[in-house]
C-alpha cells in the first residue's frame, strides 16, 4: 500500500502521552484534565445509560434537545441571532469529526486553505487527504498574532478556506473583534469560507472575552463554527463537539458526517442536554483555570529556569527553555519526560516544517497538587 500520508507519524500527543506512562512521569504533555465532569453531568450520563429508549442511535445531526440547548446558550452567550437548531446546528463526534467534516466537505483536490501556524496537528494532514493544499501563515511570536498583512498576501482566487483557532492551541492567543473585522473585509466579495475552531471559548482571562466569528456577521455568513464539549465539561474522553454553520453549509456537512460516524452516542447527548441550560457550569471557568495558570506560572517563575510565553487563554502554558539546555525542543521534550519525569509537548510539532522555536507546551489542565508536584520536579533543572 502506498501510503497517502507518508510523511506522518503517530500524533504528538499519542507520543508523549505513552512515553509518560512508561516513564511514570507526570503527564502535563497531551491536552486532557487530570478531574472529573460535573457530578451533575456525570450522573445524568449514569441516568441515560440505564434509561429505556435512549440506547439506539440518536438522529444523524443529533439530538433535537441537545441541538436546541446549543442554540439557546449560543444566542446567550454571543448575543448573537439564535443558530436554527434543524438546519445550522450538527453534533459531531468531538470537534475532531466536526473539522474533518468540514474540510472533506469543501475542500477539493487544489484548493488552497490558509492555516496560522503553529497550529494544530490534525489541520495539515486532513487537508491534504482531501488534495487541499494547506498555505502556512506564521503567526508572529511571542504572542502569536496573526499579521493580516501576511495574510492578505496569501489569499488567491484558489482559496476555498481560512481556518482560524481561537483561544489558540498551543500559545493560548486570542483574536480580537478588531482581528475580525480585518478579516471580514479581506474575505468580503470573495467565495472563501471559514473554518473556526473555538473550543476553548470558555478559556479567556485577564478579563479578555472571546470573540467568536459568529458575533462579527461579515464572517457568520461564510462560517463553520466548532467547539467540543470534551474541553467545556472536563470529559475528553467522551468525544462530543458540535458545528454551527448557515443552512446550506450545513447540508454539506451533514452529507459527509452521515458517511463518517452516522450519528454520537445517544445516551451521552441526552446528558449533555440535560447540564446545558445551567451558565454556572461554564461562566466559572475562566476563573478556574485563570488560578490554575497562575498557580502554576508562579512556581516556574519562582523556582526553574523556564522562561514563560504571555498565556491569555485555553489551557497551556510555552515557555523557552534556554537558560536550562540548547537542545532542540523533541530531544529536551523526551529527556524532560524521562529524566525529570515531567511530559511536555515540544512545540515544533506544531510547525509543518517541524520549525523549533526552543519552545515547550505545558497542560495546566490539572489538580493543583499535580500542578505542585510537577513544579517540584522541574525545581532540579
Ligand atoms: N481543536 C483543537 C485546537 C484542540 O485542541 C482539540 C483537542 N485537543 C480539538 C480540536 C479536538 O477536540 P475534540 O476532543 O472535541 O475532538
Ligand atoms: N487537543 C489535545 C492537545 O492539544 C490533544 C487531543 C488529542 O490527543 N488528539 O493536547
């Protein structure tokens, strides 16, 4: 067989993930919490596993509750017009499923798709499977920003898609309503689409607020919106997200999730029906983490030689390591693992070009005393 993706590996994730286990290092690598979802979400999943008739499939876009829960709290949240739950709301099978749907849906053999780098590792590989060729912006450090003027630069007549991830994986920057109105414009009068990965909307601090491109209309009209319940709820491994998009865009999503997955768990998005209508649930996170990320940059910031990268949101800290090694970041990232038995993601793996910047990626999606002893670890550098 030969290969269509030749030049790809296991994911990073899966990596450093596995090399923690075997090194019996903590794993603030791979991006998942180390807690548990609501009781009152993890409860009302026991309630729907056990209750009859909620254990076949769930209808393809999914459940008519749990889409019409997402309307409302979308319209809540970003004061925007509520999403029509039949025809521009899809659950999907984690934003995972929601990206490739998307890109398999729009993206044809030489259609170019403008991708900020770094980003993150499924973008490039899942366009190319669809012939796409992904057009790589560098986004400017320290505090990955986009530059519109670069973008401008990279826009043609073959640009069929811009994808934008915000709160950004793995640097945490945060577009702006000024970053999107510049992008409206630029894409104003021209066939390309957006692709908006906003899973960790919930994750902004310092009093920032997330801007999500269905608050700016220039870019609504033209949109694929994504977030996943797995970052929301603390429940990765449940695998639920979902994409708001306008009717027609929407019809040719669903035409390839009918194909790809069918339809998510049914017992699981009655659960998250059930836990929706409560705000509490998500208007405490930024707090959460906000102490979280604080917690944790205090103490490499007090005791290692780390050197941290601004961290406005999601749940990742960079930091450079120079003053502790001039390795390249895969060779330090592995060592760290196991000798300091502390896992990071090297953030090269976030470069097409495999690009290192001496930069790794730290998870603060932990319990505090995870988040201490992992400092305490890297106490010895
Ligand atoms: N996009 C980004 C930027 C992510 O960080 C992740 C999760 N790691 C995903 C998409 C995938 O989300 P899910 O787990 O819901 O499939
Ligand atoms: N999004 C998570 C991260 O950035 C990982 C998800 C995965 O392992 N596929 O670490």
């Amino acid at each position: 067989l030969v290969s269509k993706l030749p030049d790809v590996g296991t994911s990073i994730f899966s990596v450093m993930s596995q090399l923690a286990a075997e090194c019996g290092a903590i794993n603030l690598a791979q991006g998942f919490p180390d807690y548990d979802p609501p009781r009152v979400l993890s409860e009302a999943l026991a309630r729907h596993a056990t209750t009859p008739g909620h254990q076949q499939y769930a209808p393809m876009p999914g459940l008519p509750r749990l889409r019409e829960q997402i309307s409302l709290k979308t319209a809540r949240l970003y004061g925007v017009p509520a999403p029509h739950p039949d025809s521009e709301i899809t659950v999907t099978s984690g934003a995972t499923e929601a990206l490739y749907a998307v890109l398999a849906a729009v993206v044809r053999p030489g259609d170019e798709v403008l991708v900020l780098e770094p980003a993150y590792d499924l973008y490039g590989p899942a366009i190319r499977l669809q012939g796409g060729v992904p057009v790589y912006v560098p986004l400017r450090l320290p505090d990955f920003r986009p530059d519109w003027d670069l973008v401008a630069a990279a826009l043609t007549p073959r640009t069929r898609l811009v994808l934008l991830n915000s709160p950004h994986n793995p640097s945490g920057a945060v577009l702006t309503a000024d970053d999107l109105r510049t992008l409206g414009q630029l894409l104003d009068n021209t066939p390309t689409l957006v692709l908006s990965d906003e899973v960790y909307e919930h994750m902004v601090f310092d009093g920032q607020q997330h801007r999500s491109v269905l608050q700016e209309p220039a870019l609504a009209e033209r949109s694929f919106v994504l977030s996943s319940f797995g970052k929301t709820y603390h429940a990765t491994g449940w695998k639920v997200g979902y994409c708001i998009a306008p009717p027609l865009l929407t019809a040719e999503v669903r035409r390839v999730h009918q194909f790809v997955t069918f339809a998510v768990s049914t017992p699981t998005q009655h659960a998250l029906a059930d836990v929706l209508p409560d705000p509490e649930l998500y208007t405490s996170l930024p707090e959460f983490y906000q102490q979280k990320r604080d917690l944790f940059a205090g103490l490499l910031r007090d005791h290692t030689r780390f050197e941290l990268l601004p961290a406005p949101g999601a749940y990742f800290q960079l930091a450079r390591y120079h003053r502790i090694s001039s390795e390249d970041d895969v060779t330090f990232a592995q060592r760290l693992t196991r000798e300091a038995g502390v896992a990071v993601v090297p953030v090269s793996a976030f470069y097409h070009d495999r690009r290192d910047h001496g930069l790794v990626r730290f998870c603060f999606a932990k319990r505090d005393e995870t988040l201490i002893a992992a400092a305490d670890r890297l106490r010895q550098l």
